[in-house]
C-alpha cells in the first residue's frame, strides 16, 4: 500500500550552496566571520578579531578571542538554519539565519574550523567537493581532524577559507566595509593584515534628538529616540544616512527618500528600534541575504521609514535656510567672490590641460573619431566603458591602445585604459555608459567654496560628484592666519589669500593626479608626482602673473 502522506524535506547540499550565494564578496564574507567572533566572547573579555587576507595563496583567515565552541555546539553550528541559543535564550544579536558556515563557499572550496574552549581544542573540514558528492541530500559529513584536544591555549576561533575563485581579492573593501561596522561595535578590535580598523566620526556641527514618546508613532515603534547628526563637510556616500539598528544589531542605512536633496550629505545618525527585531508580521522586516536592506513593506519599517523621512526633511530644509543667510553675509560674500576667482584660474588650467591631454592621446592614437556617422547611430546603447556610474569588472586592456610610446626625441606615453563588461556583482563601480548611452555626465568646471568643516578635517575636501574643491576655514593653518590678520577681515589679508590660493591649487592637482592614476594613465607612478608638481607650479604661475602686469 503507497503511503499517502506528504513530508517537507531539504536537499542540504543544495540548500547549502544557495545560501552562499548570499555572500559573493569578500569583505562580506570576512565580515561574517569577524561579527561571530566579536559577538560570541566570554564575560569581561574584550573582542579582538586578527583578519590574513593573502592574495597569492588565494587563502584568509580570520582569528577571533570569542568563547569558542565544544564539539557538541559545532554539530549545531552545522545545522542548517538552525536556532540560535543566544537568541532563544533571550539574548539579542545578528545570529537568525545559521548562515555562517556557508559564507565561506561565496568566494572559496573550503572551510577549515579550529576552536578552543575550556582548554578542549576541535578542527573540522568542509569543502565543496564534499558537498557535491552528495547525491541523497540528506545530510553531508563534515571532516574531523582533531576532537576536544586538550590545550592550553585562551578560547577562541580560527576560520581557513582556502582555495578561493575569486579573480580578484580586494583588501581596501574588506577594511572599508569593517572600519563602518565597527562603528556599532566601540569596544572591538580588528586588524586586516596589520592594518587596525578604526572608525573615526566626522566632525559634528550639531546633533538633533527626536523622541517617539508620546507621538502616533509609539504605538509601533515603541518608546525610541532618532539621533540626527550634522557634519560640518559634505560625507562621503557611504558615511551619509540614518544608521536602522535593533538592539545594536545594524540593519540598514537610509536618509528616507532625500538622498538627492540638497544638505542631506551631510546628515548621518543612528536610530535604535527594539521593536523592529522581535517584530513577527507575516512580511518579515528583513531576511536572511545580510543585504542590509529593510521590507517596506513590513508595518514597522513603514513606520520607521515615515518618522526618519520626516524628521530628516525637517533638519535638511533648516539647513538651507541657514545657508542662504550665510551667503547673505558681508564676509562670506567676500570669501565667495575669492572662491570665484580661484575658481577661474583653476579652469582655465583644466580648460588648457583637457585640450593637451586630448591632442596627446590623438597623437598617441587614442581619441580619434574612427567611425563613421551612420555607424555611430547604430552603436549599443548597452555598451560599456571604463568610467565611474555602472558596476563591471575589469577584463583586460583597451583593444587597439598600443602602451609602447612612440619613437622621437620626446615621446609621448599612450594611456593604457582598461576594458570592462557589465557585471551587478560587482564590488564597486567601475563603468559607465557608451557613446549610445543617453544618460551623461555635467561637463562643468570646478567649484571652489570657503566652509568650516572641522578642526580635524585636512586643509581641503573634494566632492568628486559637484567637482567641488571646499577650503576649511577651521583647519589650523588658516585659523592662525585669520587671527594674525586681526580687525582686518581676512578676505584683505594677503597671507590669508595666498594660503587660501595654495591650498586651493595643490588639492586640485591632487585630484588631476589621482583621477589620471585611477585610469591608469601613468606606467611610472613617479609620472604621477611629475604631473603634480607641473600643476602646481602652472597655477602658481597664472597667479602670479596678473599681479606683476
């Protein structure tokens, strides 16, 4: 007789591979590892996480303090989406899913666990051949290499990810992505290849509290307070926005519909909600891919969303306001008409400089107009070049750019530009649209302003999008030459000019140098520097020559 009854079953191999395809980068990866380790650690034991990324070897370890685990808590450390015990405890934390064990299968063949606790040393293995060797799917073996060995070495954790497939390794993501985690985390260590991560906040102008209590959004959120911070220059973007946590477990960062508008780059904050992590609506708030991203459509992120818009919207415009009385002020009108003038001179360089540059790589080959007109109609609009707006990976170099110069007395070096394909996995972005692409960068000069944008800022800041160079007035230098200069405003003061001028031009020179070198421009970073100095020295030229006319 056939049974008639229906069972829901898992194909734990599958199941396995599906879920590291939630992690397929790698400071995604590392940053799951380091998490466990600065979460899971004894009382009175301050987290420390030690990161070996090693490229060649194509191999990373990630060594933690935490408390280690008993062979018996790795058996449930193997278990698919198996509860967490901190969490059914009471204890709050980012352990929901049990997908830590296959992260590691994201970006490598192989996950390698050494664990120590209470003097008991366990080491397993794990790799992706064994997991596709199993046909039944019910359950993999996992290898064990030594079983609570005795040893005295303090508790703590070494995860091996080995064999990894990734053509490339990138070592600065994985120190950007931690160095903003740990933000959450201020009492944690964590070092990537001798490097301490470390998060410092930006200078703050203010800091705006805004309760839940006693308003409509209590019922929901709870009784809760959103801290709104302003910073003193413009963040960069991954440093913009309120910081959506849940007992300290961070969950998404959002400026709540006002990204694009004006002042909003320079608001960032922390908003804790107790309720959104024991929240149990049938649309869950979030799920288990780690995409710090929040459901919507879920009733408490609605409301969370709503309250942040609001209140962000609030302080945004009262930026703005005080802004343009600010401009409207004697001496800042006086500083933006100095600003002007540096602006000037500074464009016409780049207007010279742009014109060299493009009659170098015409006669380098690089430039020329090779189609014609009714072929250019036709290109795809889909094609994809090396620039700054679209995620893609680099594949190779440009076709038909020769790098070796040309002969003659003074040749002239042929950039070597890379070539790259479209690919949304990408870690940061590298592309932008072809020649058929509709969408286009502001072909507009440069910027310059004159902000106080905090005594720990550096003598300038460039904003890469409005191609704005900012002067800080609060930088020491130029505090000490705007005392020296007394009851005379500063804009008359020729020490405070020509400071102001200098430190104008050696940040835009900074800027062409950079952006030349990100496009691989130079085959001598010494041709950077070069570069640099001739900049430099061109301006200081251009300012000087009006003056001895």
């Amino acid at each position: 007789m056939v049974s008639d009854s229906l069972k829901v079953t898992s194909h734990v191999g599958r199941d396995l591979l599906q879920s590291a395809q939630l992690f397929r980068h790698e400071h995604a990866v590392v940053w799951e590892y380091v998490s466990n380790g600065l979460e899971y650690k004894d009382p009175g034991t301050k987290p420390t996480v030690v990161v070996n990324i090693d490229p060649k070897a194509r191999k990373i370890q990630i060594r933690d303090n935490g408390r280690g685990m008993l062979f018996k808590d790795l058996k449930r450390y193997f278990q698919m989406h198996g509860e967490n015990l901190d969490r059914k405890q009471g204890k709050p934390g980012r352990g929901r899913f049990g997908t830590g064990k296959s992260a590691a299968f994201g970006i490598g063949n192989s996950l390698t666990l050494t664990t120590v606790r209470d003097g008991k040393r366990s080491k397993v293995r794990l790799t992706r051949k064994d997991i596709e060797a199993i046909t039944g799917g019910d359950e993999i073996p996992v290898k064990t290499l030594e079983n609570e060995v005795r040893d005295k070495v303090s508790n703590g954790t070494l995860v091996e990810i080995d064999d990894i497939f990734l053509k490339t390794v990138d070592i600065s993501s994985v120190i950007r992505h931690i160095e903003r985690h740990i933000a959450h985390w201020p009492n944690a260590s964590v070092l990537v290849n001798n490097h301490e991560c470390e998060y410092a906040e930006p200078d703050v102008a203010r800091e705006i509290k805004v309760s839940t209590k006693s308003s409509e959004y209590e019922k929901l959120l709870g009784k809760t307070t959103l801290v709104i911070k302003i910073a003193k220059a413009p963040l960069d973007e991954e440093f913009r926005g309120i910081a959506i946590l849940s007992n300290g477990v961070w969950y998404e960062t959002t400026l709540a519909g006002c990204e694009r508008k004006p002042f909003a780059d320079y608001l960032f904050g922390t908003f804790d909600i107790p309720a959104l992590g024991s929240d149990t609506s049938s649309v869950a708030a979030f799920d288990m891919s780690r995409s710090m991203k929040l459901n919507p459509r879920n009733d408490v992120v609605a409301e969370i969303i709503r309250f942040v818009g609001v209140n962000i919207e609030a302080v945004r415009k009262e930026l703005e306001r005080e802004d343009r009385e600010r401009r409207r002020g004697e001496e800042q009108k006086k500083l933006q008409h100095q600003g002007s003038k540096i602006a000037e001179i500074i464009n016409s360089h780049f207007k010279d400089w742009s014109a060299k540059l493009k009659n170098t790589m015409a006669k380098a080959g690089v430039g020329k107009d090779l189609l014609a007109a009714k072929d250019r109609k036709n290109m795809d609009e889909a094609n994809v070049v090396f620039g700054d707006e679209l995620p893609a990976v680099i594949i190779g170099t440009e076709r038909g750019i020769d790098p070796v110069p040309p002969p003659g007395p003074d040749p002239i070096p042929r950039p070597l530009l890379p070539r790259v394909e479209f690919d949304d996995t990408a870690a940061q972005s590298l592309a932008k649209q072809g020649a058929g692409s509709k969408k286009k960068r502001s072909a507009g000069g440069f910027d310059v302003a004159f902000e106080k944008i905090g005594v720990n800022e550096k003598r300038a800041k460039y904003d890469r999008e409005t191609r704005r160079i900012i002067i800080n007035l609060e930088h020491p230098c130029l505090v000490m030459e705007a005392r020296s200069a007394g009851n005379q405003s500063v804009v008359e003061d020729p020490n405070f000019l020509r400071i102001a001028y200098e430190i104008a031009f050696a940040e835009y020179a900074i800027v062409l140098a950079q952006e030349l070198s990100t496009a691989q421009f130079y085959f001598d970073p010494q041709d950077a520097l070069v570069e640099l100095r001739q900049t430099i020295d061109d301006l200081s030229r251009a300012f000087a020559t009006p003056r001895s006319q």
